[in-house]
C-alpha cells in the first residue's frame, strides 16, 4: 500500500509537472507570436521610413541643382548690373566731354574771340552799357546761319566785313564812333541798315547759275532775319559759291569776272580779275560754326541722354532681378536645411527602429529555443 501511495504521489506531481510545462509553452508561445507581430509592424515602418527618406533625398537633390541654376542666374545678373553700370559711367563721362566743349564755345563766343580788339571791345561793352546795346544790330557773322559746307566759302567771301557791325540808321552808326574815339578802342566798320546798297547778279549774270560747279548765289544759300536783306545783298548779292578751283576759273573766264567767284576751299576769283588762293584759308573767327557745333553737341547729349535713360531701365531691371535671385536663393536654402534636417531625423528613426528590431528578434530567437526545451520535457 506505501508503494501504491508513493506512485500516485509520483503520478500527481507528473500531472502538475505536465500542466505546469504546457501552460509555460503555452504562454511562451504567445509571447512568440506576440515579438511576431511587433517584428513585423517595426519592419513595416522601416520600409516605409525608407521609401519616405528615399523620396525626401531626391527632392533634397532637385533643390540642389535649383540652387546651382539660381546662382549661376545671381552671377550673370549681377554682372549684367556691373556691366550696365560701367556704361553708364562712360555715357557720364562722354556727356561731361560735349558740355565742357559746349561750355568752352559759348565762352568763345560770348568774349568774341577772333574779332579785331576794337569790335571786341565795342561788343563786350555793349553787356553792360544799354545805349551802346540798342544801338547795335549784332556783328556780320552772328546775324546769319550758313551751312556747315558752305563755311570756308562764306567767310573767304565776306573776308573782313565778317566783323562788320550792324545797325539801325548813320546816327547810331554817328554816336558809336564817337564812343570809338572818346575811348581810344580804334576803328570799326559800321553797316547802317536804311544806307546799304543791294548788289544783285545782273540778269544775265544769273545765267552763271546753270554751270557746272556753280552751287548759288552766295546771299541765297544763307540765312538770315528779312530785315537784314539789304545787307547781305550788299555784302553776298553779287558772289556766287562754286565747287573747285577749275570752275570758278570758268565762270570768271565766261563772264569776264564782272563778279566774284568764291570755292568751298576758299579760293577768291575777284571782279576785274584777281585770284586768291593757296592753302585753305584761316578763319577769322568760329562764329559761323559756333551755333552749329553747339546745336550739334546738345543733340549729342539729348543721344547720349536717352541711351543712359534706356541703360538706368536696364539696370534696373537687372537689379530687381538680382534681388528677386537673392530672395529665391534663400528660401531655396531654407528648405534644403530643413529637408536635410527632415533626412536626419528619418535616418535617426530608422537606426532606432532597427535597434528594436535586433533587440525583438533576439528576444523571439530565446523563446522560440525555450519552446524547443519545453517540448523536450
């Protein structure tokens, strides 16, 4: 009976030994299929951590290559600023260079420079002085516009008379004669307006004009106030202007130099027959060129100001351009900073969850081999 009772004792503690053993596997098992189900859900999130770094890493890399794009963009607008800049400097530089020409002929013309030093003198007087000023019409050469062609001809043909003053009536031409002596400034020429004599090309003469050569009638080929007919008749009426040396010589054979004969060189075919030449005359003052050039060198500068008025356009375009590059730059680096921050911190959790990954596996890998012990028992 003791050998019965010390099996059954045996048998019951198997029983509880058995149960004990499956309940172990059992709840091992689940806790198995439990680091299962969590390996896979953390295997799921790498995967997609991953294809989400993948993504992110290629856009990080487009924004690069923008960047590079927008640089290069910032280096050539900025250099097209540069270059504009530098245009504009010598549009600046080219403009002081007309109005210092233009600044240095209206001082040539206002202290009549070329004139003889009693007209000099009269003429400056005159600023200042308004009885001289009334009195005074103006000087030959600045009461006419001749063409820039014609210049050599027109002051070879008026010769001295260039500087030949102009007035009203003889009393005014009286009283400046006076003023002449009383202050000792010499000699001057006067032309008073109602005492000039016309001196026109005769009928026939005027068929001089259909030669070869011949440009016109030197009074014709000017221009001047009406009221100054009278005297550039007097002073040009009876010239013509001819081309070259071998017409003149022409005309003055064809017509027996009844009149004068004057070349775009100068040269002087005199009536009754003398010949002036040799090198190109010498002026005897600008004043038939100094409004021309002037006139001239203020629509250089009206050019020069409208390719400057284009140019500040275009650099100001270029500048805003350059700004609006700049402005794109930094937000272009705002978002690489950030998407490669947003690839760290992918990176980190992707280590991280692998981490875990390890630790589960292993701690599956316990399990699944105390399985095998417990089955064995």
């Amino acid at each position: 009976d003791k050998e019965l009772a010390e099996i059954a004792n045996e048998l019951t503690s198997l029983e509880k030994s058995k149960e004990y053993t499956l309940s172990a596997l059992h709840e091992n098992d689940n806790e198995i299929n439990s680091g299962d189900d969590i390996l896979s859900d953390l295997e799921k999130r790498i995967v997609a951590l991953s294809n989400e770094k993948s993504k992110e890493t290629e856009a990080l890399s487009a924004l690069r290559d923008e960047l590079t794009e927008k640089e290069e963009e910032h280096s050539h607008a900025e250099a097209e600023v540069n270059r504009t800049a530098n245009l504009i400097t010598e549009l600046e530089k080219k403009k002081a260079g007309f109005t210092s020409q233009i600044n240095f002929l209206k001082k040539m013309k206002e202290s009549y420079e070329g004139f003889s030093m009693s007209v000099k003198k009269l003429l400056t007087d005159s600023k200042n002085n308004e009885n001289i000023r009334f009195k005074i019409e103006g000087v030959v050469a600045n009461l006419m516009t001749v063409p820039q062609n014609l210049e050599v001809a027109i002051e070879s043909a008026l010769g001295n008379a260039m500087q030949n003053v102009v007035v009203k009536d003889v009393e005014d031409a009286k009283y400046l004669i006076r003023y002449l002596k009383a202050k000792e400034y010499g000699t001057v020429t006067f032309l008073p307006m109602p005492f000039m004599r016309r001196r026109d090309l005769s009928r026939e003469n005027r068929a001089c004009l259909n030669m070869q050569g011949v440009l016109g009638v030197a009074s014709e080929l000017i221009t001047y106030a009406p009221k100054y007919d009278s005297v550039f008749s007097s002073l040009l009426g009876a010239t013509v202007i001819v081309d070259n040396l071998d017409n003149a010589a022409e005309v003055a054979r064809k017509f027996n130099s009844s009149f004068k004969a004057v070349t775009l060189d100068g040269e002087i075919f005199a009536t009754g027959g003398s010949i002036t030449g040799g090198g190109k005359k010498a002026k005897i003052t600008n004043y038939l060129s100094y409004d021309r050039e002037i006139g001239e060198l203020e629509k250089s500068i009206d050019k020069v100001n409208a390719t400057e008025s284009a140019f500040n356009l275009k650099k100001t375009n270029s500048m805003l351009k350059v700004q609006s590059v700049v402005a794109a730059i930094k937000s272009l680096e705002r978002e690489i900073k950030e998407s490669e921050i947003k690839i760290a911190t992918i990176s980190e959790n992707i280590s991280s969850l692998k981490s875990s990954s390890s630790s589960n596996k292993s701690q599956v890998e316990l399990r699944a081999e105390k399985s095998i012990a417990l089955n064995e028992k």
